[in-house]
C-alpha cells in the first residue's frame, strides 16, 4: 500500500516537492498570524494593566502623573492611526485571505485538490518497516 494521500496521477516528484514548499509557506504565515493575535491580545492586556496603574496613581495622591500617563500612553495607537486590531484585520483580509488563495489554486491545478501529498508520502517513507 501506499501513502495515505495518494500523488495525482502524472503529478511529478518536483511538482509534489513545489506545492509542499508552498504547504510549508502557508503553515508559517499562519503560525506568523498567530504571533499577530498573541501581539494584539498582550497589547491590549497591557493597555488594561497601565489603566490600572494610573487608578492606583491617582488613589496614592499622585493624580498629576497619573494624568500625565493618561494623556500620553492610555489608549495609545501601536501603530500610525490604528489599534492592534485593525492591524490584524488588516493582515487576514489582505494578507492571510489572498495567501490562502493562492494556496489553494496553486493545490487545485497542481495535486487536483489534495492537501499534503509531500508529507503523506514523507510519513509513508519515514514508517515503512527497514530491513
């Protein structure tokens, strides 16, 4: 028997290897996405916690300072005009949804659908009983 996900017939072992670099691509932007929401929520969670430092200021009688850290660092952009979240809105429908695409044609045309024939027949090879 073979591997799990059979190669398409005709599908070349540099085509196989081509579509499993591109595999390979997407599983890093989504684990680079994952990074992006773990940024966005640290970034939020950290905006909270100097919220709660500027009350704890303001309760030790030093309102001043703590109004001086509202006005500069509360609320802050992270970037030019934008909270964490729109960059991350800005990175899955820009960036994300079109790699997901291409991704997707790209397996389409090439293995007639089929996801992760490269690792398939990785696997295959890796447990085949050796001598």
């Amino acid at each position: 028997t073979g591997p799990k996900r059979a190669r398409p017939a005709g599908a070349s072992d540099a085509a196989v290897a081509a579509v499993g670099k591109l595999s390979e691509a997407l599983e890093r932007m989504e684990n680079a996405r994952g990074h992006l929401y773990a940024f966005h929520q640290l970034s939020g969670a950290t905006d909270l916690a100097v919220l709660d430092a500027v009350a704890a200021l303001r309760d030790a009688g030093f309102g001043p300072l703590a109004a001086a850290i509202d006005e500069v660092l509360v609320g802050r952009d992270v970037a030019a005009g934008r909270w964490t979240y729109e960059l991350v809105e800005e990175y899955d429908d820009g960036y994300a949804r079109v790699f997901r695409e291409v991704e997707r044609r790209v397996r389409d045309q090439v293995m007639g659908g089929v996801r992760h024939v490269y690792e398939a027949e990785m696997q295959f090879d890796e447990q085949r009983p050796r001598d």
